[in-house]
C-alpha cells in the first residue's frame, strides 16, 4: 500500500510538458452546439466535480467522497471523445505528440479512478488510507483539462475545416454526453450530415463496394466478415418473406430454398400463430424486440427477435439472431 501511494504521488507532481502553441480563440465565438464547446461545458461541468470531491475530503466525509468520485466515471465519455474522436482527426495533419501523451495520461488517470473507487465501494472504512490518492487524482484531471482548453483545442482550430467539425459532431452525436451536459444541435453540421445521408442513399453500391453512413467494404471484404460472425442471422422482409439468412453459428437449418418463401411456409403450424403476433407487434410498434434463452440440442442458446426499421421510423422488416453462449458461459466461469 506504502509503494503504490508513493509511486502515485510521484506520478501526481510530475510538471506538465512544456509545449508552446498560439493564444486559443474564445470557444463562446463558435457556434452554439460546436463540438469545442461541448468540450468547453463538459470541463466546466468536471471542474464542480472536482472541486466537490476535494471539498467532500477535506471533511473527511467519505460517504460524499465516493458520491462524487463515481460521478468522474464520465471521464471515460469526455476523454474518448477527445481521444478517438478529435486526435485521430489530428493525426491526419501530423500532430501526434501531445495527443499521443495525453491519451496516456487519461488512461492512467481512468486507471487511477477505478483503483481508487473499488476498495472504497468494498468498504467505506478505507477511505482514510486512499485520501492522499483522491487529492492526487483531482490534481491530474484539473492538469489536463488545462491542457485540453490550452493545447488541444487551439491546434484544433488552427487545422480543422468545416466539414471536419460537422464529422465530428455527428460522432459527438452518436457518442452523448458526459457530466449530465445537455447535447445542443447544431443546425448546420445536420444539414450537412443529413446531406451525406442522401449521398449514400443514392449510390449504395460503387465499384463492388458497398457504401454505409459507417464507412465502405467490397463484396469480398463483407463475405469474409459474416463468414466469421459466430451467430445465425435471418431478415424477413416487410412482406413477411424470408430475403437472406447467415448460418455460421449452425445452430438451425437454413435450406437455401427457403429465400423467397413467406416465413411462415418455414415453422410447424403450432408455431405460425406465435410468428404472426410477433410480426404484427413489430410493425404495429407495439414492442421491437424479443429475447429467449433456451437450451438447443443440449447447449445453452440465445435467440432474439428485432423489429427493423427505416430512418422514418417504417418498418421494413424482422431479424433473428441466434448465438450459442457456451464459449461466452464458460469464459466467465474461468
């Protein structure tokens, strides 16, 4: 316990690296819903955070203590944005140095949360023997939302163009919010995200690659990934028609004569009625999904039903996904 609090302390008065960069430009200048000020109101929010975890140790109140340490669990929200999201984007123009130390820095300080929190949890009595960390931990997150606000974000502006930021906040879109902030849309990043959608929309398939709104893969390429997916996937399509179907997992047979058929030609009639309220539920929205776990041919199998549907909210169709779970079962019994 002596050397990990010492090797801690050491890590916590280790001076900041000394990088020269231009006087940032003042975030509330960007329009409202930009992805820097959300960094910009997440920090804010981080930096009450901190200020109450040090007030609730100066107390001695451990109970408070833990309260406001669990709520730094956002951390892992606020630095994978800036992390995946904002220093590969970086990277493209060759700055990699102070993105790469950062990155390193936040996993030692998420590290250092979860070392910190989970013998407290255990036991509120050990609060007294990990005080010293806490004040250590408050030090590096305050450290580096300096350098975020300092470093980061000023390199940031000085490379990133228009359609970047829009990429960006799509991703910042998909990945919320940390330290409860609310998420604030931005009207022209939509417009251009939106814009791209369409794009795709129209031209799906271009020179044997099959194009989404998450990247693109060849013909080829999307074989060789559902020939190692350990699952068997069925889609019935709005018609109730049986359209494709994946049997790597074999877990139930699927005869290739069974394309183009309605799903209902493919159960024995015990079963057809349980199919068809399904069904009806799903399009109706009346529920999206339906997950049993039962035991096939003496293994313990999960088989879930989901609802699909289109940008609109239509419905287009059912997916069944079916997993053996032995390999998984066992996994977390060792």
């Amino acid at each position: 316990m002596t050397n990990n609090d010492t090797n801690h302390t050491t890590l916590a008065k280790r001076p900041p690296e000394r990088v020269m960069v231009s006087q940032p430009q003042d975030i509330s200048t960007l329009p409202a819903g930009h992805p820097l000020q959300l960094m910009q109101q997440e920090n804010e929010a981080l930096k009450g955070i901190l200020a109450d975890i040090e007030s609730a140790a100066n107390r001695e109140n451990a109970q408070a203590s833990l309260k406001n340490l669990q709520r730094l669990y956002g951390l892992w929200n606020h630095y994978n944005k800036k992390d995946g999201i904002i220093a590969p984007m970086l990277y493209r123009y060759g700055v990699t140095g102070p993105s790469q130390v950062m990155w390193n820095v936040d996993d030692e300080i998420k590290d250092e949360l979860s070392a910190v929190c989970r013998p407290i949890q255990q036991d509120i009595e050990n609060f007294p023997i990990y005080r010293g960390r806490i004040y250590g931990l408050t030090q590096r997150a305050e450290e580096m939302i300096r350098k975020e606000e300092q470093i980061v974000m000023p390199m940031t502006l000085r490379f990133f163009t228009d359609e970047q930021w829009y990429a960006i906040y799509g991703d910042f879109k998909e990945s919320g919010t940390a330290f409860d902030v609310p998420f604030i849309e931005w009207p022209e990043a939509e417009s251009w995200l939106e814009k791209q959608e369409t794009a795709l929309d129209t031209d799906t398939v271009i020179n044997g690659k099959v194009r989404l709104s998450t990247g693109e893969v060849t013909l080829r390429q999307l074989r060789g990934i559902f020939a190692l997916l350990p699952i068997d996937i069925t889609f019935i399509d709005e018609t109730d028609t049986i359209r494709f179907f994946l049997n790597e997992g074999h877990i139930f047979d699927r005869p290739k004569t069974c394309l183009g058929r309605p799903v209902y030609d493919c159960h024995p009639p015990r079963i057809i009625p349980v199919v068809k309220n399904l069904i009806e539920d799903f399009r109706a929205k009346r529920r999206d999904h339906m997950t049993v776990a039962r035991r096939i041919k003496g293994k313990p199998v999960l088989v879930q039903y989901m609802g699909v549907y289109d940008e609109s909210g239509t419905y287009i169709g059912t997916v069944e996904f079916v997993q053996d779970c032995s390999e998984i079962l066992t996994s977390f019994k060792g």
